[in-house]
C-alpha cells in the first residue's frame, strides 16, 4: 500500500504532465487558426526514402476561396546555400537552386492561386532530411513557416499463413525496427523476428507468429523511433486478409500525448 506521500507525489507528476499536453494542444490550436498566416498541415512529416515527399504550406487567407494575385514563393533550407524552390511572376525561378534539389520539386500552379504552396519532393534521400522555411508573399497577406523533415524507410508487411503458421514479411526498414505481436484482446503474444540488412542499409523485416487458429485476428506492430506501422491480420480458411495504417511516432504532441498517458500507467502500478 502506497504511503500518503506517494499518493501526493503521483498526482503531481501527472497533473504537470497532463497540463503540459493541454498547454501544447492550446498553442497548436492558437497558432493554426490565424485568420492570415502561412501555415502547414503537417510541421514534422516523415519522408520515406526513395518514395516521393509532399511538404504542406499554404496561405490561410481571409478571402477563403478567392484567388490570389501576385504570389511570390520561396522554399529553403537549413545551412545549404542555394534555395530549394522560388516561384516568381507566374513562373519557376529556379537561377539560384541547389544541385541537391534539381529535377526533384515541383509546385502546383493551379494551387497557387488559392494559397497552397505545397512543395512536391521526389524521391526522397536521407540527406534531405532537416529544416525547411516555406515563404508565401502575395496581393492578400504573406507569412512563413518552418517544416522539419526527418527520413525513414517503411513498408506495410504481406502476410501468408500456412499449416498453423502466420508470417509477415515488410521489405524496407530503416532505422532498424522492433515487433510486437498481439491478439485480438491486445495480448502480447511471442514472435519469432529475424532481420537481413541490404547494401543501401534498408532492412528486411521477417516476423513469424505460432500457433495461430482460423478465422481469429492477429495485431503486428512493426516501430522504430520515427514510424510506427500497425496491421490487422484476419486469418481465414483460404488464407489470410491484412491492412496496415502508419503512424509518425516522432511528431511532438504524440510524443506528449504517450509520456502523458505512460506516467499514469506508472503512477497507478506504483501505488498498486
């Protein structure tokens, strides 16, 4: 039986972590409802390699739906000379973009004119991963934001299931990730996970789960510090049926949202 004074100690700690939580969805509510701002959608995304990256901004007007004259947009980077995008007069200006960048982004003129300003990346490499400032100046209002871009390498897993025997396999990895297996109930339930490292660095994730029953659900989750992928899979007398959605287990607020929710956890086991 926890003491008085562990009971107090608790409730403090959680009642800090929980104020801090509120404070940060207060300041992103506050920052994101300005009547005529730049602003993202999405200020900490996760490129995944070799896929193609959109980059959110966009001017958040007034005038909602009326089209914008004059738009003037600078796209740039951290600590590299040069500039990743401009778009200028109705047209790229591309004179003074880094070798990094070339052939690789793209605006959307017909976006333009509503205040989206979103940059496409193509094929994106480790070394774009860092700090971005998107600029928008235009007949209505102007503003920037910051984007800090981080690199991984993701996949969903196929699964096949054989004589009692359910395996999933996700091609590319990176960092290098854990996996947990669960029921349907959220049981944690002991897998078998073996990992081969291509020449690029990428893994190859192979998990095997045993024994597994027809027509009963099994949870994967496949995470490293910056992805987390959580698939479904429903075993069937023919086979097997998975779907698989990604979560960006680097973003702030998630961050602070699970600190928040394991100090209770914690709290409520301590004093137990």
């Amino acid at each position: 039986m926890a003491s008085f004074g562990q009971i107090i100690f608790c409730s403090m700690i959680t009642l800090i972590v929980l104020f801090s939580t509120v404070i940060i969805l207060i300041l992103a509510l506050t920052f994101s409802d300005s009547s005529s701002e730049v602003v993202s959608t999405n200020t900490t995304p996760i490129g995944n390699l070799g896929k193609d990256e959109l980059l959110s901004c966009y001017l958040n007007t007034v005038s909602g739906q009326a089209k914008l004259t004059q738009m003037s947009v600078t796209w740039e980077k951290k600590e590299l000379s040069g500039l990743v995008y401009k778009y200028e007069d109705g047209a790229p200006d591309l004179e003074d973009q880094n070798s990094q960048f070339k052939g690789r982004t793209q605006l959307f003129p017909r976006a333009l004119v509503t205040g989206n300003a979103s940059l496409l990346l193509r094929a994106v490499r480790s070394s774009d991963e860092g700090e971005y400032t998107c600029s928008i100046s235009s007949s209505d209002a102007e503003g920037e934001v910051n984007i800090h871009l981080r690199t991984a390498a993701f996949s969903a897993p196929t699964f096949k299931f054989s004589n009692g025997v359910l395996v999933a396999e996700a091609s590319r990895w990176f960092p290098k990730p854990n996996v947990t297996w669960s029921d349907f109930d959220d049981n944690v339930l002991k897998g078998s996970t073996s990992f081969t490292q291509n020449s690029a660095g990428i893994f190859n994730v192979v998990s095997t789960l045993q024994p597994v029953n027809v027509s009963d659900t099994y949870n994967c989750r496949i995470e490293n510090k910056l992805v987390i992928a959580i698939s479904k899979a429903i075993i069937t007398g023919s086979g097997v049926s998975g779907n698989t959605y990604f979560i960006n287990a680097a973003s702030s607020l998630l961050a602070s949202t699970y600190m928040s929710i394991m100090t209770i956890v914690l709290c409520i086991y301590y004093l137990a």
